[in-house]
C-alpha cells in the first residue's frame, strides 16, 4: 500500500524534498464542493517553512497547483491532484549524506529496504516536506466536515517541559478552535507560548532541537462514526498521524494516565443536556468501542525533537563501513512541533471523513 | 473496511460474545506451515478467560476448530479459517442492558450507528472475547515470525501505580521473551507482580476494576521491514493495537518521554558491534522514518479499566428517555491487562507477518 | 488479497472440497435487515449438488449454518459469517490425483503456485464446490436489492450449439426473472431447454462433457451506479464473474457483436418515455462510461466444459516426470452452466450491492 | 476506490480531457529500475493522438513530465508521479454538450452520478486521453516485466468484419510482438491491415465510425503466477481491460467458443518438452484456475465503434426535458481500435507485474 490511504476518501501522496514536485491524488471526493481557496491557502502558508525566527530558513512559496478535478472552481467527483514544484533546494548541502547516516532519520533503515537508490537529498520521501500535500488535502476534508458543522483544531500542548493549557474535554467550540489559527505557534495559553518560544530560541542558538506534544480537538462530530472491528476512530486517526514524520506516541482522551484510574472513575456518565445525551467527564475523548459517542473527540500526539541537529554527532559510513562524526548542515527547523500543528489537523480531517462517507 | 484487515495478509474477523461462534479468517498465509498446534493452543489457553482469581469467571474452553487452509498439517495456501464455540453464555444476565447505557461501553454509538440492531448480550461484536480470534490468527503469525528468528513478547509494565521493570531496549533475548509465557500474569519482576495481583484482588472485592500499560518487544527484527509513506511500522502496529478493545494510547520507544529531550539527547548514534550496525540508544524504539532498523521495536499500549464494574452507575435508559441507576451483574474481569498481553502480541505478530511478506 | 473481495460490502471466502467446511464472512452489510432464509434456502438448493440427473451424483445438503451477524432474525451489522459442512466426501477417489495432472483442472498451476502443499482432494480450494458460499452471500444482497426494486436472473442461454431465446435488453421485467427460478435448467424456451437436457444426458453416457454460456440481467437499477475510472460496472462484475470457475469470457450488451457495428447503429438514442429517460436499443448492456444509465444491465460468460471426464486423456505425472494417461473417477457434472446460473446471480448481486453502498 | 487500483503496485489516476494536466502516480515499484525512457516514449508515441490519418486531428505531444520517485535516472522506490500537460484543447467545441447527452457516451450516466458538476468538455475524465497515463505506467511495468524474460504484445484481430491472422496461441515469440510495433495499425497479416484502413477511411468520410478486436499475448510468462479465489489473472487482467473506454467484453483463450467444444476438446492435455512441461491445444489461454500454467496467455477485447460520430442523431436535452438532434463536432477518431492496441498492453503489463510482486 504504502503511497496509498484510505477507502471512501483514497489519498495517494508523492514527492521527495529536492525532487521536481510534491502532491498528492484525492479520488472519491464528492462533486459540486466550492473549493474555498482562501482557506487552502491559510492552511498552506501555516505549515510553510521559513515563515518564523522558530521555523527553518529554507522559503518555499508552497503554492498548491490544482491538476484535475475541478472545474468552474468545484469538485467534479474526479480524482482531484494537487503538486506543489520544489524551489528553493540546496541539495549540495545533502552530498555528505550518501554515506553518513544521520541519527535518529530514516536514512540508513530507508538504503537497506531500498537498496541504496533513495533519494537521500533533504530526506527524499522521508522528508517533513511531504506533509505539504497533506495540508492541501486536509484543508478540503475540513472545509467538507466544517459544511457539516464538525470543526478541527489543535494546539502546541508542550515543547519540552513548557505546558500549554489543556482543552476543557467537555466543551470545545468553534471559536475557541479558530482562535488558534493566527499565530506562529498555536497555545491557548499564551503567556506560556512565549516560554516556549524562547526555550525554542535558545536551542537553536545550542544547535540543537527540541519535541513536544501536539493536542487536538475534533468538535460537533455526532455520535455513530467509526468502523469497527478494525476501522475504529482510534485506529484510523493513529494509522494516520503516525504517518507524520517525527510522531513516536497518541493517545485518546485521558490516554496513559486512565491507567491510573479505577473503572468507576474512568467511565464516562452519562446525562440528558435536554434531549441531548452527554457524558458528565470524557476520559474516553470521546470515542467508544471505536465509535464516536457524541462528545468532542481529543487527542494528544508526541512528537519527537528534530533529528537534524547541528551538534556534532556520533555516526558511521556505511561505504567506509567505519565509525565517523557528522555535522549536518542544512537549513532545519529548532523545534517541528508548532509546524505539525496543522499537519495534525489536516489528517484527523482526512481521517474523519473517510469514516463519515461509509 | 471494518471486519477485514491486512495487504499481504488478509484477515477478516466474526462473532459475537453470546452468538454461535466468533473466528477468523486467514486469507495470504504461505503453504506449507507445519502448524505448531501446541504453541497455539498455549497461546489460546493465555487469552481464555476462567483461567485465575484475577480474570472472569465466565469459562470457555475456547478450542479453535479449523475449517479450511490446512491438509495434513500444513498450511495449503487457501484461507485458513478458524472457529471457536460459545458455550458458556448467561444471556439472561444481559436483558436489562438493551436500553441502559453502560458507561465506558459500546452500548450507545453502538446502538446509534447500528439504530438498535446490533446484538447487545455481552457487548457482542464489542465484546473482548472477539479478541480469541486474533490470538489464533496471531499465534500462526509469531510461528512463521519465530522460523525466521523474530521473536514477540509483552509484560504487564503497569497496573495502575505498581510498574514492572522495563525492557532494556537494547538487548531482548528470546531467553527473556519466553520466560514471560509461564504465568497468568507477565512480568519481569515478580514482587511487583504480587503487588499486582493483590490491588487487583482489592479491586474485584470493591467491585471495581483497574487499567494498566501493556509493553511489547519485538526481537530479532531485521533493517528494512516497514512500508511508508502511510503503511510505517508504527501506523500498522498502532492501527492493529488500537482494534483491541480498551486501548486508549501507544507509544513506540521512549515515547511521550522522548518530547522531553533534546536532539542531542533523542537521536540515537550508530556504532559497529564487529559487522553489525547498532546504535547506542534505542529511543526511537527500533524504528526510524516508519522503518525497521535493526534494534528492538519496542512499544507501550495504554489499557483502560474494565468498563464492566460492580459499583453502581449513573446512566440513561435511551427507550424511557431520562436518567438512571445501572449495577451491571454478569461476570466480569477486574483488570483485563494481564489478558490482554497476549493479545498485544498476537496483533503485534499479525502487523510484522503482513509487512515482511510486502 | 486472494480470498477478500469488496470494498464497502467485504467477502472473505474459504473452504476445500473435502475438508471440514467451506463459508464465506460477509463484513459491512447493513444492519436491521430482516433475513429471508426462505429465499436464502432456495437459492442454496439451485446450486446444490445431486438434485438432478445433469448433475454430479455428489450429495450435499448445503445448509448453511449462520454463526454471527443475525440476532433476532436480523442483521447486527457486525461480519455475518455463514458455513456449510461438507458431508459427502470420497476422498480416495482422488488419491491417484496428487501426482497425475487433471488437463483442463488448475492441478498443475495450483502444485507450482503453493509449492504441493495445495489439497488437491475434489480440486480442493479451486472446486465449483466453493460457490457454495458465493451463492448464500449472494442471496442475502439479492435480498438487499429486491427490496430496493431491482432484480437479477440468469439463463441459460446456450449449451454447446443449442440456443435459448435472449432477454429484451429493453424491456425486463420481475416476473420474466422470476419464471426461471423453478426448473433444474434455467431457460426462456423450454423446447430448446428439453433439447439442451438431451444434448447434456448424451455426453454424460459418452463420458464427456459440454460448456455454454450464461446470460444474466439486472432490471430496475437507476442510472448513476458505478465507480469508474477502475470500478466501472464492467470491471467489476468481470472481476466477479471470472472468479466463478469455468468462466472464460464475459461480455456487456451487444457484446463482441458491437464490433460488427458502425458508431450510427452502436449508439443507443435517447428518449422521453414520460418523464424517464430511456434508450430505442442497449447495445451497452445498461453502461455507459461505467456507469448504469437506467436500461437493464445485460451480460453474457463463457462456461467452458466440465473439465472432469471419465473419457481417459494424455497427461503427466510430475512426480515420475513422465508422460501418463488419466481416467478421471469421482463423481462429476456432464454440464456445470446450469448449476453455475445461480452462481453468476450471486456474484452480480454482490458486485452492485458494493458499488450501490459506496 | 474509484480511481486506485492495485494491491503491491497501487495506481492512482487523475485529469480531465480539458483539465490543466492528466497523470498518474504509481506507488510501489521495485526501487533502482534505470527508467528506458526511449521505450515509454515509443509507448507514448503509439498512443497519441494526431499521428495518423486514422485516427484523430488533436495533436498533443504527450510528453510525460516525472515529479517524483526518480533519482539519477532509476526508481527510488518512493511513489512516482508522471504527468502530461494538455495542450490542443478547443473547449469551446463543447458548449452545446452540457445539457445535449451524446450517445454511446457516459454524458448521461456521468450527469446522474456527478450531479451534474462533472466536467464535460471532451467527456472529461471519461475521455479516452486519459489512458496516456495508463500507457505511462504500463510502459515502467512492461520494462520490469521484460527483464523477467516476459514479452507483452497485442494487434488489431479486426476492424468491423475484416480480420488479421491470430496469435499461434502454443508459441508467441519476443520477435513476433516486436515486429507489431512499428506500425499505427498493428496487425500480422499487411494485407488485411490494408483493407481495415481503408474501411476505417471510408467510415471517417461517412462521419461515421467502426469498432473491431484486439488481441494481446503474454509470452515467456512462469506457471504459478495469480491469486485466486477473487484475484485469478482473469478477474485482474478483465477488471483493468474493462477500465479502458469503449471495451465491452474479453475472452481469454478460446474464449466464447470453447462453449462449443466438448470437454475432451477443450482440455488441454500436457506433455514433456524435454523438461518443460507444456500443453498440446492452448483452449484455456494459458490460464487455469486462475493461475498462469506456463504457456501463453492469450485474450481478446471487444472495442466498440468511437460514441462521437459527425451523423447526426436523435438525443435528448436534459435542461429542456425534451427531445433534439445532436451533430457531435470536435475532433474524434473514426475507429478507436489501433490506439487501443498499446493501451491494452499497458493494463496488461501493469496487472501481471501486480500479480508477480505479490
């Protein structure tokens, strides 16, 4: 399968980071959606490199070229392409890295399983690059979902030891969700995004990087939406957000720690809000038995530090076949986490609409 | 997509928790397994319930019947399909459950996304015992995995507060794996596994229930296996761990710990063991850019507190409309950790099997 | 993905001749669906072996046992799994078999693809035997359809050189679908149909056997059915239709004639019947661009020859590498394409059900 | 699933006749193939429209433009994306065809399923251009294929009522599908070659249009090779053959005619060529069970005439509700039939290079 997901929705991603073009084939998208172009475009440019002092400095203008699929400015039910051309690529700076495995890349992994004929530029395919077509799909699945009242968002929960806010489980709305849209870096709390700016800041001054945790909230999604046995919501959106270069852990609603829980404490009550049933706590982040219960859906994603660091390393050649010490060169980012934001967002939106269309 | 999962290895799972029967298909397996009929009824006789005073009283025998796919012994090439009787079921038990909403349940998106058809007595297609079937189709996996020198094992890491030792990501020996096997409660320090199994029996006479962490180690696994962009080691693992019910988070390597490093300190180096590549951490917990790299694939499953508890609930009756009282009776286990170790593996199994034979 | 076939409506099939027993798991069925097991029954008995003197004297009862998925009468929407014993089985007959090649049987190929270890009892995974299970998951969609308007029947339309009449490819009508279901011989003529019987009852005394061709229609199905580019009407019938055994050609409306034809006489016209739109011919079988258009779906398959004949043949024996002669004992139909009437039924039912649910 | 097909190689299709580009992405290839770009080009070449008096007057030059997955000139193993820009569009020619439903074509059918926002200039992605990128991929599979010593070649069997020779379906050589390649109307036999092209210029001058059947041969192929029950080489080589516009059946080896033989007949008894064992008829088409048995596999397709012809014809308007005459103008091929040669090998290469990989 590999370049391909999805059943209702089927997505079918290409590209390498220095190669002509990178996009992606959306096939069973509904005909007659009014592509909302502005809002593609918004969702583009917050996933764009070199927009922030806390992003890489590599600039690409990221802007999507439509190949088929709409006419007169809607879906036509055909398989809708986007590419988005490459442009501003140093690959010189990539020649050391034939050999020269970077920790904690898929560099070495990716020249045994393709027996040395990747494309090792900028990652190739394995570069965050890749999650550019994603965003552009994304964006169209969420306007679909926002035209049935389910809206996405997500935000910066941690960088390293700084904590955002969390979301109130409960009760996430649409203007609290849009309210993150606007910045460089996505925090409810913004006192402490600044914290993590800074913290952002000084290790790029160190050369070296930092991880954090990605929180994200899917509301007004009814109950009934999931396809189990084994196209749960959790399997769906997990298989999807580990497809997100850098991701190394999810978890739904109270997550790891509901193992700390008794089961009177974990399950969810449930209540009438007038006719409306609720659930009094939301341990669950709204999904049970792989099924949505109404409630909003929450989900956190741990998203490990950028591999490329400036700090010398301890490495191999793998032609010399000998240890060896790497600096990477390059343009990278200091932190990925405020970048993958969106990403986050884009496929939980692919996710969710693929299960919605069954 | 639902009932079915797998490329190269296609299973399709049935049954219900009081129906005739739950099994699975197994549809892609190579002829000529000699099928070890012993490691797999071991295997099933660690799933079943009935087995110790800290699992369900329920009892079954849980014998797999084979259909089909296998002639004298070995595996044909055709689907292999597998059945296992119900018969100790007190549907009786469940007659009361039809409208009131167990809390922590399939019960309700359940009833919504099927408008009331689907079978409620024991959770019935939501019900853990669908699970049998997986350990079957797993057990089959891990031989064909185990004549290839990869090995699958989990313990019970947590229940609640008590932790067990953890695996030393960067040596698993089959030694250690196999040792795990013995016991209706898997762990590698075996005073903390009485401390277990005490709050656990604490737990039952308080007519409550409690969560814990699975981890799982997967040894012996050569560089290479792993099929991004969409079909990583890590969306596939995640995709077949999140099916099994009552697990809320995954995490490979160290995990949502990794967020708390630096680059520096997350990447993990390569060094020369004679010929062998190695690297001197294992934070990325065997996976890199969604592939295999030759070190340990190691992950922690999140595993929530029986939903099914003694204590009374506050819920909905949804046919009288208005809120209510539930005391669920019937028999159930006061942690589902220690079985669902098995489990973990046995998917765990099925995940790897599907990606070498890519 | 061999055995699984579908994508809203998933099959995984299963079962050899003479193993324990053949069935089928039906995954993403509707869920309320009240099962007409009288219709169920009825279609299992068209197929079912030793009901006619042009059959095979093989006896089965083909009952199918439901293990899950039907509670209360009902479809849960859970996978509905169904199987059937096999009970009349003369394994020795086929003894000799494991070395000799049955020319014109999938013996040979089968051997080299699953390396010996296929079960070449009764022709094992590759029997008619194991349409059996096709025809139970196809009646349940049959079901499905009919109470959605539209019908589906076979006929037989030729034995060797003997004709039937064909449909109207413009006018079909329910109970014209309806008359064919009650005789062992599917025809629109019964005076062709009592020439047919001759011809066949002849080649069983010559220890030979005859081929013919099914035509199948499928009335009552609205325009917009389809899923092109790779999903059209056509492929996926065919897909379908040439997993039958037997089945070596397929062909839509007009068919091979169409070629004979010029654009002008091709090209079905439009017109007003009232407020529906229809056609003056359906040279296209009901599809255009892979979609239905409104007019009944047409086709035609090939059903080539019984390959068991008593009449003894040249062939090889691949364990002695050497040429041999065959006489092939058992218990074999002189003609398989009134047995495979019901089968073409089922598959058709299954293949618009898939693409009507997406 | 729409527009992906494919299980080990996985295509994804997109483009509209008039759109901005038509392409396909192809995940899956074997990693480090040297491209023969000169071969996809002759490919390319065959197909495209312009180059013959036969066929239509667009002229598009049909460059394929690669984005991804190629690196120094071989496969990186990451999807590769290829592209052709459209160029000779005259979308004005198609004004009147909104509401104007042309005959034979999938206007109607597409209106119906599309509500009416598909794009329907040059039939949109219903368009016979959009098997370029068919012709693209097939050309990358038929390379992969070729160095395994298989050899895939197919020519016109007939234009209306006249006929080429056939394949010798017991011995096809690399030498007699190369020698078809040369041409813009690939036959065996010149002399009949000329008198379908001069038929097809007489339709042309009539404004009218001819159909016919191509016949493709699959040479050097092993025994062993397809996935029954559902992914027989049959079920996959039809499924995509019927993806091609305008085919409206395919029979494999004697095809509809072996209902006319009786199963002595039909039989294909094996001997010993030296080592090799093969069979003395080849009525199967090298096909049994569904698995290649080591002779040529050999079927046919039935192209029906070109839909758009210049007579007029009787139609309706949809936005009218009323009857009218349509006179198709544009630029349309008077027979269809030599272009689809190449199309045909290219479905054909890319369903058995599928098979193979699996």
């Amino acid at each position: 399968m590999s370049g391909v997901w999805g059943n209702k929705i089927q997505i079918s991603i290409f590209g390498e980071s220095h190669g002509n073009a990178i996009g992606i084939n959306i096939s069973g998208l509904p005909s007659g959606v009014l592509l909302d172009m502005e809002a593609i475009n918004e969702k583009m440019e917050r996933r764009a490199p070199g927009r922030s002092k806390i992003s890489t400095a590599r600039s690409e203008a990221d802007k999507v070229e439509i190949l088929s699929g709409v006419f007169e400015g809607r879906t036509t039910g055909a398989p809708l392409c986007g590419i988005i051309r490459n442009s501003d690529t140093r690959s010189q700076d990539y020649s050391k890295l034939k050999d020269l495995m970077r920790p904690g890349h898929s560099d070495y992994p990716a020249k045994i399983k393709y027996q040395g004929f990747n494309d090792y530029r900028g990652g190739g395919h394995f570069s965050g690059r890749i999650t550019a077509p994603l965003v552009f799909a994304g964006a169209i699945a969420e306007q679909i979902l926002r035209e049935k009242g389910i809206y996405i968002g997500a935000h910066v929960k941690s960088i390293n030891n700084i904590e955002d806010d969390s979301f109130n489980p409960l009760e996430i709305t649409k203007e609290q969700l849009n309210s993150l849209k606007g910045s460089d870096l996505s925090v409810l709390n913004n006192e402490q995004g600044e914290k993590m700016r800074e913290l952002i800041l000084q290790a790029k001054k160190e050369g070296d990087s930092l991880g954090g945790v990605v929180e994200c909230a899917i509301a007004g999604i009814p109950a009934g939406v999931g396809d189990p046995f084994f196209d749960s919501v959790e399997s769906t959106l997990a298989h999807l957000v580990f497809s997100v270069p850098a991701v190394k852990g999810i978890e739904f609603g109270a997550g790891f720690d509901i193992t700390k829980m008794k089961g009177s404490e974990a399950n969810d009550s449930y209540y009438y809000d007038g006719d409306e049933i609720k659930t009094k706590t939301n341990n669950n982040g709204g999904i049970l038995g792989g099924i949505s219960n109404g409630m909003p859906i929450i989900f956190r994603a741990a998203v490990k530090p950028t591999s490329s660091i400036i700090k010398v390393q301890d490495t191999i050649d793998v032609n010399k076949k000998q240890e060896d010490k790497l600096q990477v060169v390059g343009r990278h980012d200091p932190c990925i986490v405020s970048r993958a934001v969106v990403v986050i967002e884009a496929v939980s939106a692919l996710g969710i609409l693929d299960l919605m269309l069954r």
